[in-house]
C-alpha cells in the first residue's frame, strides 16, 4: 500500500510541476504586461522599464520561474499588483463566495438528480421515465453560458424577479447556482437511473421481492443504496467540471468568486494573483482525483498491484 501511495504521490507532484511551469509560461507569453495596466500610459519609457525590473520582468522567464518557485517555497505568495492585497486575503474573500456557490450547485445537482434517477428507473419505459430522460438530455446540451443568458433574459429582464448579477444575497444566487448545477443534475440523474436498472436486474432483488418485501423497501432502501455507489464515485471527477464551468458562471453573473478573480486577474496581466488562483484550482483537481485513487486502492488490491 505505501509503494501505492508514493506512486500516486510521485504523479501527483509531478503533474503539480509541470502544471506551474505551464501557468506561469502561458501568462508570460501572452500578449501585453503589467507595466501597460499599473502605470499610466503617457508614462515616460524610464518609468516603465524602471518598473519592469523592480518586478523583475528584464530577466529571462526561466530565472523568473526560479525566483517564483522559491518565493513559494518559503511561503511568500505575493501581492496583488493592481491593489497591492495580499494572496491570503484574497483567497479568505472570493474563495469564501466560490465555496458558497459550489456547495449550493453541488447540494441542488443531488438533491434532484438522485430522487429524479430513482423515480425514472421504477417508472421505466413510462411518460415519467421519458420526461427525466429528456430533462436530463437537455440539461447536458445547454453550454452553461447560453442557458445563463437565458435565465437573465427571462427572469431579469422580462420577468424582473432577480437581480440579473451581483452578491450575495439569496436571490443573487439563484440563478447562478441553477446554471452551475444544471449539468451535473443532469449527469447524476442518468448515472442514478442506469445504476438502479442495473441493479433491478441482480437476483437479490427477485429474492427480496420473493421473501414478500414490499415494493418500496426493495427499491427504495436495498437496490438505492447499492446503487449509490457510481454516483459518489462520480464526485471526485466532478469536481474539476465545477471549476471549469465556475470560471464561466461567476464571470456571467459578476459573482466575486475564485472564477471571477482568475479571469479579472488574467485580463490585467496580473501575474501574482493569475499564478496562485491558476496554480490552486489545478491543484485541488489533482488532489481531489488523487483522494479518490486512493480510495479505490483501499477498496480493491487489484487496482494498488496495477
């Protein structure tokens, strides 16, 4: 088991490093600085080759790489270069709203998806199996960012019900939330329904249904809890969906999350703050899928020996 764990580990950090020598080249390259964003653009070009060595962008990008990785090390995140806020503050105010509406999509995506799977599948082939069915087609076919404009046209402008962006209160954060869970209740209603059709086919539901128990208590105690499984495995992966389909809802709305700071901080060129948010969000994808091969480790010895 511990040869497994440092394998997974060893990938885990590798995969870490190649990921922030991607983050920090790909902003490096684009097109545009700092300096033309900070400073005022009737600057004098002493001014601004001045201010691009205190920041230190006149040495070559690998020394600057070099620089940032020990800077890192030594738990110096840096500062905003725009307002001058530390990385921790930052991340205790977005990452508070990013939290908020990610635990509101993921709570929605399974408190519809599950019930919705279970009642598509004891009512197969029948008008309500066929509805959940469509639903959950259309809730995969909507791209995120049309759907929120749809909402926006609907219930803000037309019906004038939400605020059509904002934060943070309730009815800000409606809209947002059924965007961001719109797909993942989709996911989880098929993934439900298939797992529970399977498991109806098992022959300890016919000798469940032949010791007399009821239809409910097969279904709705015995076969859903088997039938659970998938759909929790399901989470980890999920996870790195959530914050790719984040960075697009919190942009939509002008949610003040993680996805909103990450693409504000991107359009500004600056750097410090692209590189943590970019390098946090990659790294709790990895850890999260490296959470579940460890789970799956525990839970099979085929998949350590492999």
């Amino acid at each position: 088991m511990l040869a497994y764990l440092a394998r997974r580990g060893g990938r885990m950090l590798l995969i870490l490093l190649l990921s922030s020598i991607a983050i920090f080249y790909s902003l490096r390259f684009a097109p545009g600085d700092p300096v033309g964003v900070v400073l005022n653009p009737l600057a004098l070009k002493e001014v601004r080759d001045a201010y691009r060595e205190r920041l230190g962008l006149n040495q070559p990008i690998y020394l600057q790489y070099v620089v940032y990785i020990s800077n890192m090390a030594r738990g110096n995140l840096g500062v905003s270069l725009v307002n001058g806020t530390p990385m921790l503050e930052l991340l205790a105010k977005y990452g508070t709203n990013s939290l908020i509406l990610g635990l509101a999509a993921v709570l929605v995506s399974y408190l519809i998806g599950i019930p919705l799977g279970v009642i598509a599948a004891a009512k197969r082939n029948t008008w309500i199996d066929q509805l959940a069915t469509g639903v959950g087609i259309l809730g995969m076919g909507i791209p995120n960012f049309w759907l929120a404009l749809l909402l926006v046209y609907l219930f803000s402008f037309q019906l004038k019900l939400l605020p059509s962006a904002g934060c943070c209160s309730l009815q800000h954060l409606i809209m947002p939330t059924i965007v961001l869970a719109a797909e993942g209740t989709a996911v989880t209603m098929r993934m439900m329904r298939s797992s529970m059709l399977e498991h109806l086919r098992q022959d300890f539901v016919r000798t469940l249904r032949a010791a007399g128990l009821p239809e409910w208590q097969v279904v709705g105690v015995h076969v859903f809890r088997n039938a659970l499984i998938p759909v929790i495995s399901l989470a980890g992966l999920r996870l790195g969906w959530l914050i790719g389909y984040t960075l697009i809802v919190e942009t939509v709305f002008n949610w003040p999350g993680v996805g909103y700071l990450l693409v504000d901080s991107v359009l500004r060129r600056d750097y410090p703050v692209a590189q943590f948010f970019s390098l946090l969000l990659v790294t709790v994808v990895v850890l999260a899928n490296w959470l579940a091969d460890v789970m799956y480790g525990l839970v099979d010895p085929r998949i350590r020996a492999a």
